[in-house]
C-alpha cells in the first residue's frame, strides 16, 4: 500500500526561485497515493504558472482569498478543513514572517490560521537572509508552535552564494512528507549512527581526510527516525541539513568520533557505523604551519593506527545491534564477509566505490548486506531508498535476533 494513500495535502507555494521544483514534488506525492491542491501566492506566480500545476495534480489552483467561483466565497476555510497536511515549500523568508505574525492577507495565511492540519515549512532563501536573526527568531518561534520545519538544505544558491538556505531536494521533501504517515516499526529504539568523513590534522591549516559527502548516513538517520526510532548522529564533517529532531553530535577526528560513538553506544538498540572513518592519523601534529623550502622536496609524515570504532562497540559487553559498512574496490564479498567475522558484527552492509555513480559523493548507492547467514541485495537506487531498504532489514534482523 502506498504510505500517502487517502491523504489529502495542500502545497503551498511562495515567491522563490526553487518554486519550480514543485511539479516534480507534486508528481512524488501522487505516486505515494496523496491527493494534492495546490495554494499560490502572488509572487509565487513570477517563477510558475497555475496552470502547470494545475496539470500535474489534476485540481484547479487556488491563488486569491476572495474568490467569487467559490462556493460562498468561503474556499480558504473549505481548504483548511479539507487537509490533513499543509506544507509550504518553498517558504520564503517573508511568507515565514507573515505565518509567524498570523498574517491573513493573502490565502495561505488565512488558511494557516483556520485549519487544524499538520503544518510544515520548507525554508528557501538566501543564505544571510537564513541566518538573519529575526529569520531565526520566527523559525523558533514556530517550532515553537508545533510547526515542522524542513530543512533549509546547503550548497550554490541561484544568487551565487553558497551556504544553508537551498531547498530541500524533492525526494527528501517527499521523505518526510511520508516519515509523518509511516508506520512506526522502531518506535522504543535508539539509534546511534555515524556518519560522514573524519579530518586528522598535519598542522593547523593542513589535514587528511576522505570523499565521503555524508549522503548514506544522514539517509538512514532520516529513514530510522521516519520509522520510529530516537536517532542520535555522529557526524564528521559535511554540508548536509540535520533531520528534523534527530540528536546531532558534531566530530572533527576519529578520535573524537571513537569517544562519542562509545558513550552513545551503551544506551542504543541499533549502531550503525556508516562513517567513513580514517584508519591512521598523524603520530606527531606540528603546531605551526609546515613551510615549503627550497631544499625540502620531499616531505614525510608518520602515521599511526585510529581506534576501530565499529570494532569497540561491537566489543562492549551489553552490545547494541552492530551494523559495520565496507566501502571497498575490489573483492567486496571477500572482505565484508571478513570484517563482519572479525569485527564481530551483526550485519555488514558492503558497496563497491569504485563503480561510477554510486557511494562517494554520489546521490546513489546499491548495497549487499550480509549477516552469517544470509545475504540481501539493494540494486541501484538513490540513497534515501537504499537507506529504508536496509533500515527493514536491520528491523527484520533485529526482530529475528529477539
């Protein structure tokens, strides 16, 4: 069954160039079974038609609050009863004022005001204008309220900047819009997860470090949470927004990671070890910046071995469900299948890096899981679908293991 079936959302839109994602957003959510209508403001009209939108969900745009075809005039308040979710995306840092200050001059802010929908937001705006202080005030304020708020994602905005502020992507959009109706399989659980690359400094401006993006950790952090479970993320390094509600601790080394992922550890159902975590760090760091000389052509380094995390949590005498990943080039099954034996793991998710379009960097992967007994494959797919796929079959295995 589709998870959005018989749900009935309203959308939203607001003046902002990411306003022309949201056909595609439309087309997502009737494929997850949802019936959508489609509210827009005036300024919204500047980057999409109505009548774009009105052709991907099937219904007509609603775009003015005195509308003489409505019956009685009254369609703002026929919207607000009929949603079972509102969601506002994009939303613009001014419509964000506006429902802040309950503002009814236009459809939408009259339509927040009168339903007793869930309401979520998701931000788009420049970057400065994100992290102005009365932006951030009103956020607060309508979390504050109970509102969800998703996102603003990082990276090049269309003015040229790059920071927080973008939209979230579609398929992440769509993901949360379905984490609200899904069931929840893990509810009671805390997840630990680690995730993205860890740094080991050389001196203070100079470090070693990975390709890791971050991508395949914070889906599963998203995938577990929409199932129920409490999340708690060690992140390295990434520019990468943090699910809604999910305990972030941030890590620079894998050191740093280590000691978290310990401390966590002894309180989760669920680890899963999906960082990409340095195996050496440097064994002396230098406190100044190492200079290039003229005579100093070669340059080396002595390094020692990190702490193997998954290895160590794996190890603790009251032992959570220990799910370790093996990012490898060659031979993949071969060396999975040895480090879930080695490194006494319950299950070892292993990828091949080395194919084009999947694991580092990359918005795909494919898996294959391996327990001591049985094997699961994950084809191709993005990461938000492999992450559900394997947050199953780590609940699958769980359950079995009770």
């Amino acid at each position: 069954m589709q998870i959005l079936q018989g749900k009935k959302i309203v959308l939203g839109i607001t003046g902002g160039i990411a306003a022309y994602k949201m056909p595609e957003l439309v087309r997502r959510l009737i494929d997850q079974g949802a019936e959508v209508r489609v509210v827009m403001t005036e300024s919204a009209k500047a980057f999409i038609t109505p009548l774009t939108l009105q052709a991907v969900s099937g219904n007509s745009v609603s775009d003015t609050l005195l509308d003489t075809e409505a019956e009685r005039a009254m369609g703002h308040i026929a919207l607000a009863k009929w949603a079972d979710l509102l969601l506002i995306a994009p939303a613009s840092a001014n419509s964000i004022a506006n429902i802040t200050h309950g503002l009814a001059n236009d459809l939408l802010g009259t339509i927040v005001l009168a339903t007793n929908a869930t309401i979520a937001i998701a931000p788009a705006m420049n970057q400065q204008m994100w992290h102005a202080e009365i932006t951030q005030e009103n956020i607060q304020k309508l979390k504050n309220r109970g509102m969800h708020i998703w996102g603003p994602g990082q990276g090049e905005q269309a003015c040229g900047d790059v920071g927080f502020g973008r939209l979230l992507e579609v398929p992440e959009l769509v993901d949360q819009v379905c984490g609200l109706y899904q069931e929840k399989k893990l509810l009671n659980q805390h997840w630990v997860i680690t995730a993205g690359p860890t740094r080991e400094a050389i001196d203070p401006v100079r470090y070693i470090s990975n390709h890791s993006s971050g991508k395949m950790g914070y889906s599963i952090a998203q995938a577990a949470l929409n199932a129920g479970a409490k999340v708690t993320l060690i992140s390295g390094p990434v520019n990468l927004s943090t699910p809604e509600t999910v305990e972030l601790i941030k890590v620079t080394s894998a050191e740093q990671m280590h000691q978290e992922a310990i401390k966590q550890a002894k309180n989760a159902d669920v680890f899963v070890a999906c960082a990409a975590v340095a195996d050496y760090r440097v064994a002396e760091i230098a406190e100044q910046k190492i200079k290039k000389t003229a005579d100093n052509h070669h340059l080396q380094i002595n390094l020692v071995k990190n702490p193997d995390i998954v290895a160590d949590v794996a190890a603790l005498a009251d032992k959570p469900f220990t799910v370790g990943f093996a990012a490898e080039t060659q031979d993949v099954e071969h060396y999975a299948l040895d480090k879930l034996k080695r490194k006494n793991l319950d299950l070892i998710a292993a990828n091949n890096v080395a194919l084009s379009g999947q694991g580092f960097n990359s918005d795909n992967n494919a898996l294959t899981v391996f327990s001591a007994t049985s094997q699961h494959d994950i084809s191709l797919m993005s990461k938000s679908d492999v992450a559900k796929k394997l947050v199953d079959i780590i609940a699958e295995q769980l359950d079995e293991k009770h």
